[in-house]
C-alpha cells in the first residue's frame, strides 16, 4: 500500500508542476509578487497532497521565531520537501539553489523570477562572493534568506557536514540566524520515491544573535539544529526509515 500511495503521490507532485507552470505561467510576466503567490499556492497544494495520497502530515512548529522581515534561517536538509514547505508559513521565502536548477520547467521558471539565489559550486571561491552578493541584495529587499549549510541533502542519521557558505552569510549580513530543525528525511527520503506515512516537522528554534566568533556561531548553529531534529527521531518515527 505505501508503494502505491507513493507512487500516486508521485504523479500528483509532477502533475501540478506541470499544471502550475502552464496554467499559471503567465504570473511570469507580472511582477516577482505575483510569481511568489503561485510558488506559495504550489506549497500548498503539494502539502494537501502528501497529507491526503501519502498519508504524511506536515507540521510547523516554533512559529513564534519564524522571520517575517529580513532574516537569515538556516536550515537541515533531509529532502526535496525542505525546498517546497517552507514556502507555505514565510512570507518572502528566498532559498540557496544549485545553478543547475534553472533551466528546469516550472521550477526553475520561477525561481529566476521570484530571484532565488543560485549558486555555481563549481566556481568554488569565486561561488561563495557571488552567493553572498547577492544574499546582500535580497537581504536589503526585507526576503527570508534560507540556506541548507551541510549543502545537499542527507540521510537522516549521518554525520553533519556544514559548509563555510552559512557563516560568510551571518558575517557579511551581520544578522541573527533562525535555525529551522526537521524530520523530514524520515517520511520523504533523501533518495527514492517512497513516502511513509507520519509527521514531518519543521521546528523554527530561537535566533542565534549577531556578531559570534564564526567557531561559536559554527558550534551553535549545529548543536541546535542536530539536537532539535535528533529529538524528532523517537522510536515512533525510527521504523519508517525499514
């Protein structure tokens, strides 16, 4: 049952990209706002599904230090959910995106539009000035900049690899940073198409302040967001990674 659920739930998730992009495409043509509304509707519509077809309920917790102006959120990265469900509780949602990533329909349509920051990790040093350029840029816009520090998706249970790129960030925006903790590898995992039924969580934990040691803010950043999702792993939730 899950196998077919999860394959239903498969075809839904490409079905409304496909949907989205051609029914809605010309919000390509207004202005970013306008395109940032289909993006969120697109949120939600792929949450209503992944409820209903896969049997995964998504909740957001620790709203209260969820950003609503400028902000920096950095966030653990288990899943291809972590990209779309963010964009269903903030309002300017603006995530870090492999370059590679643009020239796909819908998608990447919308992330051009909607100035998403996309990143050429190939170029390596010359990757992270332009990363951080332009987070300078949407910083100024009053956007929430999500990034995913350990830079691409994780099975749940591996060893944390941060990147450098999260604290070039919190230096040169000289900003708090809200870390966001979740399960979410748990119910979508990073590899594959099955979906387990359960709850995905993403927790928004309090904003570590600005101006640490870049080894202080390092050392917080990951002892919060790995103790934060570590505690999400209960022994209700283990069995569906089998």
């Amino acid at each position: 049952m899950t196998t077919l659920r999860s394959l239903l739930f498969v075809a839904w998730l490409y079905l409304s990209m496909a949907l989205f992009a051609v029914g809605l495409s010309p919000a390509l043509l207004m202005p970013y706002r306008q395109a940032m509304w289909v993006i969120r509707g697109w949120s939600r519509f792929v949450l209503f599904g992944l409820r209903w077809i896969a049997g995964v309920k998504v909740e957001f917790r620790g709203l209260e230090h969820r950003p609503t102006g400028a902000a920096l959120i950095a966030g653990k990265h288990q899943s291809m959910l972590d990209v779309i469900a963010p964009f269903a509780v903030l309002p300017d949602n603006c995530f870090i995106m492999k370059k590679e990533l643009r020239p796909l329909p819908f998608f990447g349509w919308f992330a051009w539009k909607t100035g998403m920051i996309a990143v050429d990790r190939s170029a390596h040093s010359k990757a992270l000035k332009d990363m951080v350029k332009q987070a300078r840029t949407r910083f100024a816009e009053g956007r929430q900049i999500l990034i995913f520090p350990e830079g691409t998706r994780a099975p749940v249970g591996a060893a944390p690899d941060y990147k450098p790129g999260i604290a070039a960030l919190y230096r040169d925006l000289e900003a708090p940073c809200v870390p966001m903790a979740t399960n979410s590898g748990v119910h979508w995992p990073a590899h594959g198409f099955r979906r387990y039924p359960g709850t995905v969580v993403y927790e928004f934990l309090p904003a570590i302040p600005a101006g640490l040691k870049r080894a202080e803010f390092m050392n917080q950043l990951e002892a919060r967001i790995e103790g934060a999702s570590g505690a999400m792993l209960t022994t209700e939730t283990r069995p569906a990674l089998k």
